[in-house]
C-alpha cells in the first residue's frame, strides 16, 4: 500500500514540477534545441534543479535498502551500445520535431488538445513497435 | 529570468519526484521506462503502482489547470503528420535506448551513468539537428 501511495505522490511532484517549469510547454522545449535560433536556456535550469535532489538521494542509497521493499538498482555494467545510440538518436529525433518527451506528453494530457493525445497514442504504438524492432537489431547481430 | 527560476524550481520539485521514488520504492523513475512497461506487458507485479504514477501524473496538472486562469498553452503544433512521426519516433527510441529525459537525463546523470550521460547527450544533439532541419525547412 506505501508502495502504491509513494507512486502516485511522485507522480503528482512530478507533474507539479514538469507544469511549473514550463516543460509542458513545447515551445520553450524546442526553444532549447533551437541553437540556431533564439535559444532558451530553461531546460537546463530544469535539469540542474532535478540533478541536485537526485545526486543526494544516489548518495543516500548506499548501505540501505529502499524504504518500502525490493532493492537498489545495481548501475549497468554494460558500455553504451548500438541500442542504446540508435534509440537515443530516434528520441531526439522525435522530441525535436514536437517538442514533447513521455513526461511531459502525460502531464499535458488533459489541456494539450487531440493533437497531445494523438501524440500519446502514437508514442505508445512507437513503444509496442520497439519490441519486435529490439529482436531485429539483437539477432542482426555482430556490430555492437 | 523568471522563466530560469520557475524551471530551477521545477526541476527541483522533479528531482524531489525521482528521489522519493528510488528511496521508497526503490525504482528509477522514467516516465518513459513506467508507461512503456504496462504497455508492452513487461511490468508484472508492480502494474498497480505504475498506474497510480501515471494517474497522479495526469491528473494533478489537470487539476492545477483547473484553478490556473491563464489560458492553457501547449504550443503543439497542428501538423498531424508530425505529431504522429514525432510520437512514433519518440516511443521507438525511448524504448529501444532504455529511457528518456527523465530516466537517462535525472537519474541517470545524477549517478553519473555513462550509459545515461551518453544517451543525454546523443538524444539532445538528435533533437538541435532536427530543430535546425525544421527551421530550415521553415516548419518551425
């Protein structure tokens, strides 16, 4: 029960900090990757806030067991793959060309019209179509 | 300037968001990495707790939407061509590169992850390309 009350407390911050911040706001998002443009510094401000409680609670993991069960995930010890590249290459893609990231696509879902829930269910088919496509590029093979 | 100090606050209240959900539940919290293991059927034992995240987490904006008199402003844009493209591409590449902004971004770079530091900065240089493309093709 603490479990599921602890879930829906960190979404609701969540979406509390993606509202204030402005991250809902694909403008300000795209404005951050329009370098060649009139470039808008928030994002990082936004990033920098979220890494500061984030590298305390990292630090605070070790020597514990997380307070309502299960245990810490143990860093990956396997390097960057090609996975990992080409997935992030999509997403940037993606995320260039609409301004939204899964985060913010969730918060904005009930003021971000049809076109933000177009979006969702196009982002939820893009993630049923990674399953089949992560199998291809597995036993495609030889070029990690 | 506002706009630095809203987004520094925000982003606090994000990181607070992310810290909560690794000292109590244990978990890293990406948004993507949540819904997309109820969407694949990946998640098994702890579907309920994802679906309390994602209820909050779409729930309480809409609330403060609610009470908010300014007018809402997504800025979306009205291509539906793009929006699907985007969606589509931001799914697939989520998934088949572990996580997003919030997964890789936050909780990766906080634990200073070279798996979460590269893709930051591979999904981010991705997207100024893309952004530069689309001004260029004046789609912006």
């Amino acid at each position: 029960m603490m479990r599921i009350l602890t879930a829906a407390v960190c979404g609701a911050l969540f979406g509390i900090g993606l509202y204030l911040s402005g991250m809902t706001d694909t403008r300000k998002v795209q404005g951050f990757l329009d370098v060649t443009g009139t470039w808008d510094p928030t994002l990082m401000f936004v990033m920098g806030g979220a890494l500061l409680p984030m590298a305390i609670a990292w630090r605070l993991t070790q020597g514990r067991t997380p307070r309502y069960g299960g245990s810490f995930p143990a860093p990956l010890q396997h390097r960057p793959d090609r996975n990992l590249a080409t997935g992030a290459i999509l997403f940037g893609m993606g995320w260039g060309l609409a301004g939204l990231c899964p985060g913010p696509a969730m918060a904005s879902l009930s003021y971000g019209g049809s076109g933000g829930v177009i979006f969702l269910v196009a982002m939820i088919a893009g993630m049923l179509i990674a399953v089949p496509a992560r199998r291809r590029l597995d036993t495609a093979g030889g070029l990690t | 300037m506002t706009d630095w100090i809203a987004g520094a606050a925000g982003g606090l209240l994000i990181g607070c968001a992310a810290a909560l959900y690794l000292l109590g539940n244990g978990k890293i919290m990406g948004a993507s990495g949540i819904l997309g293991g109820l969407a694949d059927g990946t998640a098994r034992h702890d579907r309920v707790e994802r679906i309390a995240f994602i209820s909050a987490l779409v729930t309480v904006p809409a609330i403060i939407r609610a009470l908010d008199p300014t007018p809402a402003a997504t800025g979306l844009t009205g291509n539906i061509f793009l929006i699907v493209a985007a969606g589509l591409l931001v799914g697939l590449g989520t998934r088949l590169g572990n996580g997003c902004t919030s997964g890789h971004g936050v909780c990766g770079i906080s634990r200073l992850s070279i798996r979460g530091i590269v893709a930051t900065v591979t999904f981010i240089a991705a997207g100024m390309v893309t952004v530069a493309v689309l001004r260029f093709l004046g789609g912006l």
